[in-house]
C-alpha cells in the first residue's frame, strides 16, 4: 500500500507525472512497483476498491482531479457506479 499510497501523492504534486499516468499508467505503475489488486484498480481507476483497500482518501480523491477525472465521475467510480 505504501508505494500506492507514494503515487497518489507524486501525482497529485507533479503534474508532468500526471500526464505520465495518463498517457503510459502501466509504466508508471511499474516505476512505482505497484502490482496485484491494486495495480488492476489504479489502472482501470476503480477508485472504490483502491478506498476499500485503505487508499488515503485525501490523496485519492486529488489525484484523481490531477490525472483529469471531473469531481461528478469520481464520486460515481467511488460509488461503484461506473468501472
């Protein structure tokens, strides 16, 4: 969870590593060491199994703002409505 947790935080500070994520996620998950479940829902931004897994929801939440996810659609991926 720790390096999650160092991503969402590097993302959120560090708009070229944004654009990074966007364009190229699975790299940066590599660069980051991120694997398992939680390089599945990062990839696909389910945030809602990232919150239930104990993602920070303050970094969470920015850094997804960061990588271009609108306020409204967050809130519905959190909700488990969109995937």
């Amino acid at each position: 969870m720790y390096s999650l947790q160092k991503l969402l935080w590097d993302v959120r500070k560090d708009p070229a590593l944004a654009d990074r994520f966007r364009a190229a996620p699975d790299t940066v998950l590599d660069e980051y060491g991120i694997e398992g479940v939680e390089r599945t829902a990062m990839a696909a931004l389910d945030f809602k199994t990232l919150y239930d897994r104990g993602a920070n929801p303050y970094l969470l939440y920015f850094c997804a703002l960061q990588i271009g996810v609108d306020r409204a659609e967050y809130y519905a991926r959190l909700r488990g409505e969109l995937s």
